[in-house]
C-alpha cells in the first residue's frame, strides 16, 4: 500500500504537481461557480504557475492606460520561449486574448484553468507537441479595476465584475488601428512579435435569447486569402463545431439578427478597428467566442474553457495544413496586385442552418403599457433558418510600389512600427512622381472614442510630381504587413488613419482673399484663361444664386487660381506606382 501511495506522488510530482500545490492552484471560480477572478487574483495565480511549472513563462509584456502592466503567459511543453525557436521547430502559435471587456469575463476563468490542466494534466499536456499558447490573461486592467455588479444589466452573473470601457474610458475593441491606448500600443507590439496562426478573443453576447451557451464569430472568409479561407471553411470550422457539440457545448454562429433570429441571422462584418479584423489583417485566422449572457456564469466559463480546449487538439492535428495555408495566404497577399478595403453584404447568398431557439412574441410592458418583445423560454423551437455568410467587395484599390509621407506625421509611422512595418526615409529632397487623392467628399460621424470617425470618403486621383524632404517616410509594399499598410493608408478605407482623423489638418482651409483686393487679380486671371470665363458665364446661366452673389462668382475663380492653396484637401501621402520613380533611401 505505501509503495502504491509513493508511485501516485512520484507520478504528480513529475508533473511539477502535488495534492497541497492542488489547492493553491484552485480559481475563485472553482471555489465558487459565480465568481470571477480579479486582476490581482489572476496575477498572484499566474505567479504562482510560472514558479512552479517550467513549462510556463509570466512576463510583463508593456503599459496599460491604468499604470499596471500587461502580462503575457506562454505555454511551451518543452520549455522553450523563444520565438525564432519555437518557429524553427513548425510549431503553431495559438494567441489568446482575456478581459478586453472586463464584464465579459468567461475567458479570464476559463484561461485559468486551461493553463494549469495544461501544466498537471499528462493527456492533455500532450495536445502540445505541435502548439505554443500565449495568453493576456487580463487585457482591460483599468476595466477590471472598476469592478462593480451593475454595469451589465443585460448579463446573468457572476456576483462582481469588471466595466467596458478602461482608464480612459475607451472601448478596447475599437482601438486596434487608431491605438488611444497604451493597452492598444502594446497589444500590436505583443501581436506582432509572436505573429500568431491563430487567435482567440473571449467575449460575452448581447441580443436574443435562444438555447445555445456559446456562439462564435470566426474571420469573415471573404477577407482572407483563398487558401486560408478554403482551409477555415472547409477543415477548422466544421471541426470546431461538430467537436463543441460532442462535448456537449453545441454551438451556432454568433446571433447577429435583423430583427429576430426567426427572420434570419448575418455573420458578422469584422473590420480592422474590433480584435478579429485586425487579427486578419495579418493572415492570422482569429474567434471571438461569445458566451450567451442569460446563460449561467458557470456554463459560459465552462464552455469557453471547451472552446479553447477544442481549438488546441485540432492545432495539435492539424498544425501542417493550418502552417502551409498560412505560408500561401501570406504569399498570395504579397503578390497581390490589388487588395479589398470594403465589403456589403451580399443578400442573395445565404444558407439555411438548424437553430435553436425560443418563441419570440410581444405582450403589452409593465412599465410603459406598450408592446414589448419577450422570449418565451417555455416555447423552446428547432427550425431552420437563413444564415447569410458572404460579403462582396464595395471598395477595392491597386496596390502601389511604396507609400510615401512627410515625417511630420509621426504618430502614423509609429503605429505602422508598432505593427511590423518596415520605414525607410529618404536620403535627400525628391521631386517624386505619384499619385496622390484629393478628398472631394466624406461624413463625419459624432464624437466617437476620443474621434469623429469619417466615412464614405469620396476621393478624386490625381497624377503629379511632389516634393518630398529628406528625411521623409518610405513605405515599401511586398511585406508581410501589406494588407495593413493598405487598411491604414488608403483614406477611403473604413479605419484607415485618415478616418481615424490623423491627417484632419488637410480638411481646414488656411488661406482665404479679401473680396476688395481680389476683384482685381480675378479680373486680371480671366483675361489670360478665358477657359475659366467660359466656366464663369455657364455657371452663372443655370445658377440663380450664384448669379447674385459676387463673392460666390470670386470664390468660384479663386478655386481655379493659382493663389488657391494646392494642400486643402490633398492627401499628403503619395502613392508610388512604378519602381523607377522610387527615391534614394537612407542607409540602414
């Protein structure tokens, strides 16, 4: 008996585990189901693994808006936390992101316990041969710091949880591209090192009631490369599903209803400013599951934990066909000579899946005695309904040779750093032929994150010599960031920089005339450019208006002369179509 009592120990303490280390490595979760971990109660747990496990690594990866730093944990079976190793050996690089909604914490939990079953667990250990996990175990810090049992009014549990919005009242999941954040700057740094094949971003739902725990939202498959997309739709998802189910954790795409689910579903359009779109951007395959938020605290961690376990066993399979329809999407977007910028939804292209749900019916409020919606969880239904998954390209542009820009936008060519991006500058001034846009048109949208986003951004091209200082910014296409370079660069894109108002200096006029002193150079201007007479005279004939205001009529000449200001509304960033007109660069 003895002996068979020491074989048990010898066996776990192999493992770096013992039955007193066991209770230290139990979650406030474990201890009680509606609890979720707080920020100092993640760190103090990983601490803890990473002292006693060697196969985990905590470090402080950089700044949060909040003043404490942001963590990463990596798990490496076999020990090795270096990243051109790990590569060298064909593993794949599983990113796992937690607490960007610090209300939504299943994944906080859930990560948690993955991570130490991972370390004390011989048959799941195994399923690591082939994967290196990195982990933010906490992403939100200043979120989770206020932490509170009200904000989430929609939500069912758990007792205490932290807010949306972090330090500085942001949104984490629309700062990706724009980058307000200290958390945002040193999440593109953090991504871009480990350059992950996969990533995950746990997160809790919003919307419907119907019967499923977990919805997910996987990379909308029209933005990816064809062979990453063949391989998404047609090896990963279906394993994913059919594994979640068998676990008893079935799931369905995440509910992105027009009205009600009943009436049809739409996968969801995941642009560069949430964490998928911009996972994408870099042919990395990203999910955001979405826990149900009128399920049980319990059954979201539980089934999130399933999530993240199922991801990993299918990475362990099949890492080789996930690694060469990587290695092709990378290239095929290098060679790519021209990239999607925008997508619409296509309406005439839908499948029809099975859904589970409740009857949805409407019955006068309590509160205000009008009609309200309400699911009736006795009336639960399975019927088929229209799932709409496909986008087509609303906006496409050629790919240039290089992007070009004066060095007084420093905080673009930061951002495009932090991103991977490699910067050259100019050598001398260059007198550089491009083309560049003029922004005919665009909205505005109210104050939102800091920003006013623009939209719908109309540009005319214009081909023209510009000349650019020494010491200006040179930005080479055929990189591994291309898809990047162009989201952020092009101004009609939906979060490009322009967008995100980096270049608003452009949209204000800085120059005007006197009306007294420009009667006479007008007078004078249309003398020499009776064209300019001819356009006068026509606008005046079918212009009422226009006809009666003077100043109009010299506004109308002034636009067309040379003491009109070439720069409002020029987009300083040029595009360099042909490898002859690059300038010299500066040597590294």
């Amino acid at each position: 008996m003895q002996l068979a009592i020491l074989f048990f120990v010898m066996c776990f303490s192999s493992l770096g585990f013992s039955w007193a280390q066991n209770n230290t490595f139990m979650t406030p979760f474990e201890k009680k189901s509606n609890t979720s971990a707080s920020y100092a109660e993640v760190v103090q747990f990983y601490e803890q693994l990473n002292e006693s496990f060697k196969t985990i690594q905590l470090t402080e990866a950089g700044s949060s808006d909040s003043g404490f730093p942001i963590h990463t944990v990596i798990f490496s079976k076999d020990e090795d936390f270096d990243r051109e190793s790990i590569r060298k050996k064909g593993k794949v690089v599983l990113f796992i992101n937690n607490a960007i909604h610090p209300g939504e914490p299943c994944g906080v939990d859930a990560t948690m316990m993955l991570l130490r079953d991972f370390a004390t667990k011989k048959d799941q250990l195994d399923y690591l041969d082939n994967v290196v996990i990195v982990a933010i175990p906490f992403y939100n810090i200043g979120g989770g710091l206020n932490r509170g049992s009200f904000s989430r009014a929609n939500q069912q549990g758990p007792e205490a949880y932290g807010f949306r919005g972090n330090a500085q009242n942001l949104d984490l999941n629309r700062d990706f591209i724009k980058c307000d954040s200290r958390n945002a700057q040193t999440f593109n740094r953090v991504f871009t090192y480990w350059q992950p094949d996969v990533f995950i971003d746990n997160h809790t739902s919003n919307g419907a009631d119907y019967q499923y725990t977990m919805t997910l939202i996987a990379t909308q498959h029209n933005k990816l490369a064809p062979s990453l997309a063949g391989y998404l739709n047609r090896s990963l998802l279906p394993a994913l599903y059919d594994d979640m189910e068998k676990g008893g954790w079935e799931m369905v795409p995440y509910v992105y209803a027009r009205d009600i689910p009943d009436n049809g579903i739409a996968a969801f359009l995941d642009l560069p400013r949430y964490s998928s779109g911009y996972a994408a951007l870099f042919n990395t395959l990203s999910f955001m599951p979405e826990t149900h938020m009128l399920k049980p605290f319990e059954d979201r961690v539980k089934s999130t934990y399933a999530f993240m376990e199922v991801m990993v066993k299918h990475l362990h399979h099949g890492y080789r066909n996930l690694q060469q329809a990587r290695k092709d999407a990378i290239a095929e977007m290098k060679m790519a000579k021209a990239i999607d910028l925008n997508w619409e939804l296509d309406a005439d292209d839908f499948d029809t899946i099975k859904f589970k749900g409740y009857e949805a019916s409407y019955k006068p409020s309590k509160v205000s005695g009008i009609d309200r919606l309400y699911y009736d969880r006795d009336k639960p239904f399975e019927k088929e309904i229209s799932y709409f998954n496909s986008y087509k390209p609303s906006l496409t542009v050629n790919k240039p040779v290089a992007y070009i820009f004066p060095q007084a936008y420093q905080d673009v060519v930061e951002r495009l750093q932090w991103n991977g991006v490699v910067v050259k500058r100019l050598e001398r001034d260059s007198d550089v032929p491009v083309e560049m846009y003029k922004i005919v048109d665009f909205k505005t949208r109210d104050h939102y994150e800091g920003h006013y986003l623009h939209s719908n951004v109309d540009v005319e091209k214009l081909a023209q010599n510009w000349l650019y200082r020494k010491g200006d910014y040179l930005v080479l296409l055929n990189q591994f960031s291309d898809n990047y370079i162009v989201n952020a660069l092009e101004p009609h894109a939906p979060d490009s920089f322009f967008a995100w108002n980096f270049f608003d200096g452009i949209l204000m006029q800085k120059e005007y005339f006197s009306p007294y002193v420009f009667e006479d150079l007008a007078d004078a201007f249309l003398k020499s450019n009776p064209d300019v007479k001819v356009d006068l005279e026509d606008k005046k004939a079918v212009d009422p208006e226009f006809a009666k205001s003077a100043y109009q009529q010299l506004n109308f000449i002034y636009k067309r002369s040379p003491w009109y200001e070439k720069t409002y509304r020029l987009y300083p960033v040029g595009r360099v179509m042909s490898d002859k007109d690059l300038p010299e660069i500066m040597d590294e």
